[in-house]
C-alpha cells in the first residue's frame, strides 16, 4: 500500500501523458476545426509568408480594392500562430497537424507544470497528481482537440510554470528575480494577451513573499520598487512594440453598467472556470450556438454559484494549512475579481465567459481537492458524482467532436477542418483559388480565408437577424479581378444583397447553389 501511493504520481502523469499523445496523433492524422480568434492570427501568419511584416493583416484596401492595406493586428497575441509557425517552418506541415502538434506540446507541458506548481504550494505529491488528473478530465482540457483555441492552451502551458516561478524566490536582490520578472512577462504575453492581470498578480505574490518578515513600510516600498522597475520595463516593451501599434479590448468602454453578474461572474470564477460550468452550460452569458437557460436563470445560477464559491474559498482558507497556497489563492482570486469586475463595469470588449479566468480555476482546484479529501464519505461520494459527470460529458463531447470533423465536415489545403463551408463549396473555391491570380474572395467567417493561397481575402462580419450592419466595415471601393462571395444559403435574399452592394464597382452578380446549405456569388 505504501509502495502504491509513492507510485501513484508517477502513474496518474504517464497515464494523462499517453492519453494526450494518443489524442494529439489522432487529430494529427484528422486535425481539427478552429476558434474565430486563431484564424485572424492564421491569417496574419498567411500575410508573413506572402513577405508582410511581423504581425500585419494584409488585406485588400477598402478605399481602392486595387490596392493592399495593412493592419498590425494588436486585438490578439501572436504565440496563437507563431508556435504552430515554428511546426509549419520546421517540420513542413500543415496549419492544421501544426496546431496538433502545438496542442500536444502545450497540454504535456502544462500538466507538469501545474503538477510542480502544486507541489511548490505545499501540497504532498498525490494530491497534486489527483488536481492534475482533475483538470484532465475537464472541458477545457478537452475542447483544443475539437477546436484550436490559441491562446488558451499556450496560457494553460505556461500558467503553471510561472506561478512556480513567482514561489521560488526568497530575497528580491537577486538578478534571476529581475531576469525572470522581465522575460515572464513578455512570454506570458505572447501566448496570451490576458495574462497581464495574472502577472500583476503574481507579482504582488511575489512582493509579498519578499517581504512579509519586514515591519517597516520603507521596506516593503523598497522591495516593490525592486520588483516594479523590471515589471514596468517588461510591459513598457509590450506596450511600444504591440499593444500601442492597434486596437486591442481594453482600448475604450461603453459608459458605466453595474449588473448582478458585473461582480457575481468573477466572484463565481473558480467553479465557472475550473470545473468547466460555464463549458457544460454552453455558456452562461456568452453562447453563440444558443443558450441552455434564460438570461433570468442563467443570472440566478451566477448568484448561486458566487455566494457558494465565497462560501468554499473561506472554507478552504481555513482548511488548507500551507501558506503559501493560501497567499497564491487569495492574492489571484482578488486581483481576478477587481480587474474583471471593473472591466464588465466599464463594459470593455471582454465577453462574460469562464476561459478567461482559467488561471483562477486551476490555482483553485487543489485546494477544492484537499478540502474534499478532509469532509465525510457522502460528500467525498459526492464528488465522485460529479467528477464522473464532468468526465462522461467531455469524452462524449471528444468523441462526437471528433467524428464530426472526421466525418461531416470539409477539409481543404490547410488542413483545418472548415465548419462554414460544406465540400462541395471547398473544392470550388480551391479550384477557383488554383485557376486565377488576381481574384478576390468574400467570406463571413475567417477560418475559410486559410484555404486561398493565391489570391487576396476579405473577411466580413456575419449579419445579425435583425439586419444592422457599420456600412463603414463592409464597403469596399474599387475593382480588381474576379469577386468570388461565399455565403450561407439562409444569406440569399435580403443579406447577400447587402453584401453585394457593398463592392459598389462590381455589377451583375452570377448565383451558383454550390450545395443545399451555400451559394456562390460571382462578378467579373
């Protein structure tokens, strides 16, 4: 028995590293679909290899169609397209095995590094291996095998290594504390812009560490200072090389909103965000294939679950014994709750959805889990329920995910699986693609822009039913070539003619029903 719970680590990490490999070769050889976000930053990375500079969107210009404009495309960070690059450049594969590759990497490292991270807090090896287990079995772990999510799994490779990081000094003069401030920063940002509120925090934990043996202000002033000065460098490079260059979601609100979910979606964060609620509802607030409950109801459960997740975070407080844990927890819960609560309260360009508050999830699960181990049988019981649950329906979500990628939908050149386009509208557009050079092509969705490889691309906004469209977005002047327009079938009619009349120069549209489900509209 004693040999079996010193091997228990071991065993829990290689059997979630044989699943994820198993898993990565699976949709190596069928890759899968993709998350609108990652496809502008594909596109971004298909404009690099026609010779645009770093991180310009090429696109045709509104103005003059005839003409090229370019956008440094600031609203997302760039390790979304740049690791599956490296995969792309070095091994010369596919967009679509390279996110595959990329997905296999990112999970095998993020295991470990929340499995060391863990450890780092205080807690034994077992209930670190049982968190990582926990967080395998989740939604979240699953979805980037049925849909590349970008950022969010290069965050959930580096979350955990970095929050290790910020316990492994003790004393702030020390150049390797200043080295790893600056350059944690920049990476963390890389692979995903809304690490920047995760830094903060994990540089106040930082701070506090350094100086919690000291009584006297100046010191504690003195030691954030020490800290501050490479921290205000390492976003001073972000923000000059990136985040100034364009847009980005903190860039302007919408006046000021107070709601009850404005403050209880961060508040109920960690059961949101780690045991995959939000993902298993389809999206409380935020559901673009239709929402499960009403808005009333979907607000109650939010109420419910931030008085509970309240409730549960004292509890384990006052449970779990390591310091250092419980400094982590409090620290990134607070920092998590003011900066979401006060960006909903302005009404920025951040969508109410638990993915962005991962990182809260996973620094609370361990302790979710100690908490757990130390209640009655039913309770443990209990837990098991649900964890069973959480379990079924993400291999049932894998699965089915899986088959519909494999089986349903189209593939093209880029290896992506395209849920926008059916076959029979892929192959004519990459016939349509390999036979003209100065052709234009029209789609609402991004993803299809990775199919053209030798003509120029604009990417509409889809059109909502109640018709309203910025006629500024969607007009374009000028003549060039061939207009190849795309469109869903439900678009013929009242939508495709605004389209259409947004390309003011080209006249006497040709319609082909490529499918059942898309039309084709065509002008010389």
């Amino acid at each position: 028995m004693a040999l079996l719970k010193t091997q228990l680590p071991k065993v829990i990490l290689s059997v979630l590293v044989i699943l994820t490999a198993f898993a990565a070769f699976a949709i190596y050889q069928h890759p899968m679909a993709i998350f609108p976000d990652p496809s502008w930053g594909f596109q971004v990375m298909r404009s690099m290899e026609h010779g645009g500079g770093f991180n310009m969107l090429i696109a045709p210009d509104q103005l003059d169609i005839n003409k090229n404009f370019g956008e440094f495309l600031s609203w997302w960070s760039p390790g979304q397209y740049l690791v599956p690059y490296f995969f792309v450049s070095v091994f010369h594969v596919n967009v679509g095995q390279a996110c595959a590759l990329t997905i296999l990497f990112c999970e095998v490292i993020g295991l470990f590094g929340f499995y060391q991270f863990f450890k780092k807090a205080g807690f034994s090896a077992n209930v670190s291996a049982v968190s990582v287990a926990f967080i395998a079995c989740q939604m979240f772990y699953i979805i980037p095998y049925v849909f590349y999510n970008g950022g969010e799994v290069l965050l959930f490779a580096f979350g955990g290594w970095f929050m290790y990081g910020c316990l492994s000094f003790n004393r702030v003069k020390d150049w390797k504390l200043i080295l790893f401030i600056l350059i944690s920063g920049w990476i963390g940002f890389i692979c995903k812009s809304s690490f920047m509120w995760f830094y903060a925090a994990g540089l106040c934990i930082i701070w506090i560490r350094v100086s919690r043996a000291h009584t006297i202000l100046g010191k504690w002033i003195i030691n954030g200072i020490w800290i501050g000065v490479p921290a205000i460098v390492s976003f001073t490079g972000i923000y000059v090389t990136y985040l100034s260059k364009g847009h980005n979601p903190t860039s302007g609100g919408h006046g000021l909103k107070l709601l009850w979910e404005t403050f209880g979606f961060p508040l109920a964060s960690p059961l949101l965000s780690g045991f995959s609620v939000d993902e298993l509802t389809h999206g409380l607030l935020f559901h673009p294939d239709g929402p499960m409950f009403s808005y009333a109801i979907s607000v109650l459960i939010i109420v419910v679950l931030a008085i509970a997740t309240v409730f549960v975070m004292i509890r384990i407080l006052k449970t779990v014994p390591y310091t250092e844990y419980r400094l982590v927890l409090s620290v990134v819960y607070i920092v998590s709750v003011v900066f979401f609560g006060m960006a909903f309260f302005r009404q920025l360009a951040i969508s109410y959805e638990g993915r962005h508050f991962r990182m809260v999830g996973l620094v609370f699960i361990p302790g979710a889990i100690y908490l757990i181990g130390r209640l009655q049988i039913g309770y443990r019981a209990l837990f098991a329920v649900v964890w069973i649950g959480i379990t079924y329906a993400s291999v049932q979500y894998l699965v089915s995910g899986y088959d519909i990628n494999n089986n349903e939908s189209a593939h093209g050149t880029s290896g992506i699986t395209q849920q926008f386009l059916d076959q029979d509208g892929l192959d004519e557009l990459m016939k349509l693609d390999n036979t003209h050079k100065n052709a234009i092509f029209v789609f609402i969705s991004p993803d299809l822009g990775l199919e053209v490889r030798n003509n120029r691309v604009v990417t509409l906004d889809p059109i909502g039913q109640d018709m309203k469209i910025n006629y500024e977005d969607f007009q374009h002047c000028g003549h060039s070539g061939p207009l190849y327009i795309f469109l869903p079938s439900n678009y013929k009619g009242a939508k495709a003619t605004m389209i259409m009349k947004s390309f003011e120069d080209y006249k006497g549209f040709k319609l082909t029903q490529l499918s059942e489900d898309y039309v084709l509209y065509s002008a010389d």
